[in-house]
C-alpha cells in the first residue's frame, strides 16, 4: 500500500478524508485521480468539466450535478437554497447549453424549523422561476439530530446544446483571451465575514447569480468562444490552473485588469487572502479567440451579468502548464493550485 501512495501528499497517505479533500484544489484533484477515475472513467468522465455533453437522439444534453453544505445557510445576497439553483444551472451553462429542468434532493436534519425550511423553499422557487428551469423531480430524507448540518441540498440539472456549440478545454489555443465577467472573491468573503460575524462598514454581499442568459449572448457575439468555466471552490486560481494542466499551455494574468470590489479587497487585505483563490457563485471565466475578444467583452458589458467584466489575461505558449501572473511592479510570480480551500463549506 505504501507504494501505491507514495506520490500523495501526506493528508492522503494517511488513508482518511479530511476537509481539504472537498476543497477543490490539489487534494480534491488528486482524490479524483486516484479513487474516481480508475473505476468510472469514460469519454465523458475523463474531460473533467463542469459538466458531461452527452448525445441523445439526434441531439445532445448537457448534464451535471452538484451538492451543497454552505455555512451559515442564509447569508448577504442569498442562502443555501438559491445557491443549490444557480450553481448548478451555471455548470448546465458552461457547456453552451440552455438549462431546462433541475432535480430537488434534500437531507434535513431532526430538528430544523419549518420556517426555515420554507424560506429556503420559497428561495429555491424564486431562484429557478429567475433562472427558466424547471424542478421535475426529487427527494427527500430526515436524519437524526447531528447528523448533518440542518439541511443539505442536491441539484441536478438537464440542458440543450445546439450542434454548433463546443465549448472545453480542449478549444482553447495559444494567443486567446481570458476574460472574467466581473469581480472576484465576492461569495466566498461573505461567507467568511458573515460565519465569523465580522463587522464591516461596507459589508460584502454574495454574487450568487443565474449566467445562462449571458452566456447565450456571449455564443451570439463570439462564435469562437473556446471554453467557459465558473470559478467556484478553488476561485480563479483553481479553473485557471485545471485549463493549464488540461490544455499544456500557459495562461498568464495581468494583476491590474482584475477586478476586485474595494470592500472585497479591503477585508481581504485585513486578512491576507488572495481574492484569486476564493470562490465565486455568479461569475464565469470565458476563453476566446483574439479577434473576437473586444466584441465579447463589449456584448458581456451590456449585459446585467456582465457590466464590469474585464478582459484579464492572455493564454501562450510560455510556462506550459502554469499559470503566472504580472503584478502592477512588472514582476512575475506563479499562482499555484491552491492546495486546500481557505474557508470550507461555502457552497
């Protein structure tokens, strides 16, 4: 057994799960490789998305699932509920795909108000009437009294492609842009301040958000689009360096192009956390070929979704595999996998 391991870093040669395992960076990668795919691996599985583009009939489904634990369940600019909404209809998005119906799993624990319970209900309604889907089908299970943390929640979520989309790593080519539609960091610092009860005088609100809609009007005005991608756990860092591992290339980022909410920014300061590491709910990461890149960010712009997108890097063929960064002295440094999620359970 040990030298099955060997090449794991020590939290998994220990043999047990801890909370870095379900953080979306090195460990949760590594997890993937070495429990999920050698036993389920397939075309699909093995492209890594958000998502699998699956054929059926003469057309072609994009289908995802996802779950959540987020901490506290009711934050500035959202909860549990609406985050189990968009979340997953922003994974049916990233394939180009229109989403149209959703699953509805819930795990409550013994004990949890049924006011709450209907003001997470009452959320989730709003959040899928905003988001054109419907909820067709799910589940429900109550457990003991410390089971679990109040309420879990699992979505799975159905879409159409049209045949002339591709979207995916494997699109992207040296010289293409990188564009992000707008701030970084804003749901995983709201999270953080509101679960630590941190006042602030400009508080921080989640930017928990539908983007199919602006994701159709980025396909109209760029047909070239090459991939897109949400940046949650792991924040841009994470998908940034997932694109660079997949495709071999290097994506290089200018720090004075990424925009960053002056609240945001301040609190991460005050806390020494890099806003490229932490999660967002209601932004995207879009790759695209230079030519069209302008008209995209100015289609994305005048979008409701995209008013402070920004056109934040480009990908070459220097630093294969790495994903580097200029900062506003003109130095160079390297911005890593993140290795464990900086504040767990956010979504």
């Amino acid at each position: 057994m040990k030298n099955e391991i060997k090449d794991f870093p020590d939290a998994l040669a220990k043999e047990a799960i801890t909370l870095a395992h379900g953080s979306g960076g090195k460990f949760s990668a590594e997890l993937i490789e070495r429990c999920m795919l050698p036993r389920f691996g397939n075309e699909h599985l093995n492209r890594l998305e958000d998502q699998a583009i699956l054929a059926m009939g003469s057309g072609r489904i994009a289908f995802s699932t996802d779950s959540y634990v987020v901490s506290p369940l009711f934050f500035p600019g959202g909860d549990i509920g609406e985050l189990a909404v968009n979340g997953t209809v922003n994974d049916v998005a990233m394939a180009g795909a229109r989403p149209l119906y959703l699953s509805l799993a819930l795990i409550l624990e013994e004990g949890l108000p049924f006011a709450d319970l209907e003001r997470i209900l009452d959320s989730i309604k709003r959040a899928a009437d905003e988001a054109g889907v419907v909820i067709v089908t799910g589940d429900t299970k109550v457990v003991e009294r410390g089971s679990c943390d109040k309420i879990f929640i699992n979505t799975s979520g159905i879409g159409i492609v049209a045949d002339h989309v591709r979207l995916g790593a494997d699109q992207i080519q040296a010289g293409d842009k990188i564009i992000i539609s707008g701030t970084l960091a804003d749901h995983g610092m709201t999270i953080l301040t509101a679960r630590h009860q941190l006042s602030l005088e400009n508080a921080v609100q989640s930017d928990t958000a539908p983007l199919a809609d602006l994701v159709q009007t980025m396909l109209a005005a760029a047909p070239n689009l090459h991939a897109l991608r949400d940046p949650t756990r792991g924040g841009v860092a994470m998908t940034l360096n997932e694109f660079a591992q997949q495709t071999g290339l290097g994506f290089n980022l200018r720090e004075e192009a990424l925009p960053v909410n002056n609240a945001v920014r301040c609190v991460c300061e005050i806390l020494g956390i890099d806003p490229l590491y932490v999660a967002n709910e209601g932004k995207l990461i879009g790759v695209v070929s230079p030519d069209e890149a302008d008209s995209l960010l100015a289609a994305m712009q005048g979008h409701p979704r995209g008013e402070k997108a920004a056109i934040i890097g480009t990908v070459g063929k220097e630093n294969p595999g790495l994903v580097t960064l200029t900062t506003t002295l003109g130095a160079s440094r390297v911005v890593d996998m993140p290795v464990a999620e900086q504040l767990p359970r956010i979504c």
